[in-house]
C-alpha cells in the first residue's frame, strides 16, 4: 500500500501528547495515534565479539551525535579494532568497484571514512553499508582511515525486527514511524533503545533520526528523510 506518500511524514505534523491543533476559540491537544507496543529482541553479544563495534544507521553530523565518528575516534585512540556494519547515506554513492574509496554522509560537517572498496555494500544506494573488521587511524580532525583485518558478518549483533521493507509498507506505518520520530526529537537519550527497535530497518532508522533531528531545531519542520527512507518501497 502506499502511505498517501508519506505526506505526513514530512511535514511539521506534531504527534506528542504536548502538540496542539489551533482553532477559532481554542487550542487543544492532538490525541497520539493508537499503536500497539514495539516489540524488543534483546541483543545477546557473543563472548568473542569485538570490543568496539557499530552496528547502527549513521546520521551523520557532528561527532556528538554520530555513534560510527564516536566509535572511531574510541577505535583510534585506544589503538583497538573496530567491527562495524553500518550504513551511510551519501550524496557520492557511485564510489570505484576497486581500490580504496571514501564515504561521507550527505549531513554537513560529517566524518570521512577511507576504506577498502570491497567493504562497501551497495545494494541500497545511496545508502552505503560499510562492514567488516577494521584497524582505525586517524588522519584529520574528521577523517580516519580503515585497514581491514576481515570481512566477516557478525549477525548475532544484528537488531531484530522488520526491516525496511516491512516497516514502509505496513498498514500502520505511517502513524508509527511518525510517533518514533516524534518520541526521539523529544528524548534523544533513548537513542539506543531506539537503535534496539528499529536498526533492523537501517533505513527507515535513518530517516527517523534525520527527521528527528529537524524536528529538533529552530522551527520545528520535518525534512523530506521518510520519503527518502521509503520510496522505493512505495513506487516513489
């Protein structure tokens, strides 16, 4: 089904219990959409898992909002490899089949990753997957390069749930990665138990951090990022 091109989701629609609908005489709470509750596979980390990993969606951004810049730096600094599985939405997805290639978010003032071009998937450009096991040097303020040790999946340390797929098409999809967007610009300090509900869906996970985000900042509009997530799962 298409979700009225998920119109709604990229506008400045507030879901929160605090939002209001002005009228003539009064202004009074919009009601939240009733959906059932998430359900929350807990991730089990393997014993042999590798310290520092970042299985996640990027945002992009600055460093205090991107958990793949964070975990490089940590990697870096701390001179320990780093497991990652994660994707990046880019403006510069036609990258080289060979060589080495560099990754950067399409978000301003975002990281710079130098990796091996084998380790990036791109299945669902323009969002890139970068994945396997790396050693980290920093080269720049916010640029790091990747060697890789391996390029073995570590699927234990996936998130489970729908994925993209699923999640865009759902009858009720509008309505609950709206209120999943809502409910991060309003608490980002849930951002992991969010990553536990919906990184299994790294699209749409992004779109809602992106929207998030926007929702977030001076004026409050939601940029056009659930579209962007779902469209091609919706004949867009």
């Amino acid at each position: 089904m298409r979700l009225r091109s998920l119109a709604l989701l990229t506008t400045a629609a507030v879901l929160a219990t605090s939002a209001c609908v002005p009228t003539s005489t009064e202004t009074r709470p919009q009601p939240r959409p009733s959906v059932s509750e998430e359900e929350v596979t807990p991730i089990a980390t393997p014993d042999d898992a590798p310290e520092i990993s970042v299985v996640d969606s990027s945002p992009g951004g600055a460093k205090e909002t991107d958990p793949l810049w964070q975990g490089l730096a940590k990697a870096a600094q701390e001179k320990k490899p780093i497991y990652l599985k994660t994707w990046v939405h880019t403006a510069n997805p036609d990258l080289p089949t060979s060589g080495q290639v560099t990754v950067t978010a399409d978000s301003p003032n975002s990281v710079s990753v130098t990796v091996d071009a084998a380790n990036v998937n791109r299945d669902q450009s323009p969002f890139l997957r970068i994945q396997g096991l790396f050693d980290v040097e920093e080269v720049g303020t916010s640029a790091y390069t990747l060697t890789t040790v391996n390029s073995d999946d570590i699927p234990e340390l996936d998130p489970k749930g729908p994925d993209d797929k699923t999640r865009c098409t759902a009858a009720d999809a509008q309505d609950r990665i709206n209120l999943a967007a809502d409910d991060l610009s309003a608490d980002p300090s849930k951002r992991e138990e969010f990553r536990q509900q919906w990184g299994a869906s790294p699209q749409v996970w992004w779109g809602i951090q992106m929207t998030a985000k926007s929702l977030s900042e001076e004026g409050g509009v939601a940029g056009d990022y659930l579209t962007e997530a779902c469209g091609q799962y919706l004949g867009q």
